[in-house]
C-alpha cells in the first residue's frame, strides 16, 4: 500500500465517528480540560483499574492519543482497541490509563515534530507542552499516580507513534517508556537526523511494532531506527522490536498487539 494512500485512509477515518453503541467499560470516564498551548480544551478519556476505588495503591500512567478508538466502539470510526476490555480482565492491573482526543483536522499538526513538505504539520512541540505541563501535573494531583519517569508512558500508533517515539526521546525526566506502534517515520526525514544528534537516555524502553503489509517503508524505517538507538547505545534489552507477518495499517493490529506491548511496557 503506497504510504500517501495510507494517509488518506488516516484523514477520512479520523474526520468522522462511527454510529454503534457505547461499549466503554463502567471503568472509563471522561472530562475536559483547558489547553491553553492548543487554543481550546481537550476531551479526555480515563482508565482507573478495577481496585483503584478500594486500595491506596499507586499507579503508573500511560498516556495514549487518539482516545476516540481506544475504549468505544461508539467513538471510533474504523474499530477501537478494547484497551479498558483487557484492563478489565486482568485482576491487578497495574496502570491508569489516559486517552487524549485527537485534534480532528490538527491531528496532523499535533502528533508530528517535523512537518512534511507536501502536508505540513510539525507543530508537536504545543502538543507535549499540553501534555507534559497541563495534563500531567492535573492527572498526578487527581488521581494516586506513580509521578516520575519510569512510572510514564506514551503510547501511540501511526502518526500517534511517531509522536511517542519523539516524547521518549526527548523528555526523558516524563516520559520513561513508549508503545510505538507503526511509526509513520516516512512523514519526515527529520527524525533520523534528531536521532543522530540527540543523546538518548539508557533507561527508555521502546516496543515497536509493524505489520508486514502495512506500506513498502514500514518494516525498513522501523529497522533502521532500531539499529540507530542500537548505535546510540541504548540497551538491546530495552528495545523490542515486533514484526507482525500479515499485519496492516489499521486497529485490527493495533488491538490485537497491545496486551502484549501492555505487559512488556508495564506489568515486567
């Protein structure tokens, strides 16, 4: 599939929703917040786990775009994840999850640091800032949240992934760990370069994960970013690298593959 197909297929299914019912779990809730850095307020969407309400226990976060498909079937145009489905069926989960609405027609401006020189974008920088310096500190005196870097993770697919890499990379003290999940790294080269010239710490962890069929550069830039952390030193234990025969562009993979990014990331 040639990736500028690819990318239309992303602007048509996030430009709408879908018309089932709910099938958000009695755990999800949402609210909304001023994000003054986007020149609005965000929707979002929260995953307390099942003993949240009767322990004193602490819980490490995990920070996920485009909350409109990960918990509802109602919300999503092309199929949700079930995150909050297997939250719910493992009896201690060990994460709170936060799920950030995407910006609709700014989704590509939001999850991109670098722009693309036909689309645009690039403006991710805002985004982060919202995240790292509204969101986060609002979630940490909300709710009991491990608050330091280990504990934080960023999660996301397709441009959501490119964004997580970038977070990981460059905000180390907030952001310990990243689900990368079929990292649109074609929408600039700009991320290879940063790569090269950019420190990266030894303690972030990256699951990064690709389907066979998704588009002809998908599996070669995921490699060839793998072998760049490689290079820059990270630990090879730090890093898994997930290559899915068969696998495409689209939520079927995506919720298929994320417990096991879930357990890795989180539960080891």
């Amino acid at each position: 599939m040639k990736l500028i197909h690819v990318l239309s297929l992303f602007i048509l299914a996030f430009s709408g929703l879908g018309h089932a019912q709910s099938t958000a779990s009695a755990q999800v809730s949402t609210f909304k917040i001023d994000a003054p850095q986007l020149h609005g307020e965000k929707k979002i969407w929260i995953y307390l786990p099942k003993a949240y309400s009767y322990s004193d226990k602490e819980y490490s976060v995990i920070y996920m775009h485009d909350a409109q498909n990960l918990f509802d079937a109602e919300t999503s145009y092309v199929g949700e994840w079930y995150v909050d489905e297997y939250l719910d069926s493992i009896s201690d989960a060990k994460s709170i999850i936060i799920g950030i609405e995407h910006g609709n027609e700014h989704r590509m401006d939001e999850l991109t640091p670098f722009p693309n020189d036909k689309y645009g974008g690039g403006k991710a920088e805002a985004y982060l800032d919202f995240i790292i310096n509204t969101l986060k500190p609002q979630i940490d005196t909300t709710y009991r949240t491990l608050k330091d870097a280990k504990h934080t993770t960023i999660f996301g697919s397709s441009l959501g992934g490119l964004l997580s890499f970038y977070a990981l990379i460059k905000y180390p003290d907030t952001f310990g760990n990243a689900g990368i999940f079929s990292p649109s790294f074609w929408f600039s080269n700009r991320i290879f370069d940063f790569i090269s010239e950019t420190d990266i710490s030894p303690n972030s962890r990256f699951y990064f994960l690709a389907g066979s069929e998704e588009s002809e550069e998908m599996v070669l830039d995921q490699e060839k970013m793998v072998e760049l952390l490689l290079i820059k030193g990270v630990p090879k234990e730090h890093i898994k690298n997930m290559i899915i025969e068969g696998g495409r562009h689209n939520e079927v993979l995506w919720q298929h593959n994320f417990p096991e990014a879930y357990q890795w990331l989180i539960e080891n």
